[in-house]
C-alpha cells in the first residue's frame, strides 16, 4: 500500500513537470545547428532579427522574413526562392529552452505530420558572417 501511494504521488510531481521555455531570448541573435547529413556532421550558422533570418551553409547565404506568430513560434519563408519546394513556408516551434541553447521542432507550414527536431546554439547576441573572400 505504502508504494502504491508513492508512485501516485510520485506521478504527480512527473505530470506536473514543464520544461523551461525562455523564448523571447532566442528570438534573436547569431546560432549554430549542426546535423546529420549523408553520415557527415553540417553546421549551419544563422543571425535572426526581429524580421530577417540569414543563413550560412557550406559558403552560401540564404535570407528568409520571420514572423512570430507567439513567443514560442514562427514562420519563416524565403525571400529569394530557387524553387516551387523553397516557395513553401517553414513553421518552427521551440520546444524547450536551456540557459544558450533550444530545442525546436520544424515543418512546413501545410504538413505538421512530416515535422523534424534539432538543437541550435546562441553563439552572440550579433551577427559577424564569414563571407567568401573574392580574389
């Protein structure tokens, strides 16, 4: 009897527990992301302002609008799409926050179902992109 009442209390505190979300500090500033792609690890560098999102991978920069539709989420779509696939607008919702990183879930807009997850780290409050020198 004595652990049936443990384990309902403790079931308590469990389903009490929400993870911390500070997500007006991550709303800008410079991050990293680094994946899995083709068993090789890419790191994607981003600077996100109230408006704008640039993006750094391999050399190439990419810029996307922003809009925060509450603290926790946001739209992006890409400014210069190449394509009808960058036409469609990505949702991303951050999911739980630490003291410099984030963990987010993203999608496009129209198909939840097919959503991804990642971890990003604030690296500064701005932004300092290494562009490709021109000889």
């Amino acid at each position: 009897m004595r652990i049936l009442c443990f384990a309902l209390v403790l079931l308590g505190f469990w389903s009490c527990y929400a993870p911390e979300r500070n997500c007006e500090k991550f709303q800008t500033g410079t991050f990293i992301f680094e994946s899995i792609i083709n068993d090789k690890i890419q790191t994607t560098t981003f600077y996100r302002s109230a408006e704008l999102e640039i993006e750094q991978y391999q050399g190439t920069i990419d810029s996307a609008s922003i809009r925060w539709v509450n603290p926790c989420e946001c739209i992006l779509t890409k400014i210069n799409p190449e394509n009808n696939q960058e036409k469609r607008p990505l949702k991303i919702r951050i999911l739980r926050t630490t003291a410099d990183t984030y963990t987010f879930e993203y999608s496009y807009v129209n198909q939840p179902g097919n959503s991804q997850r990642g971890t990003a780290t604030k690296i500064s409050e701005t932004w300092k992109p290494s562009l490709p020198q021109k000889p």
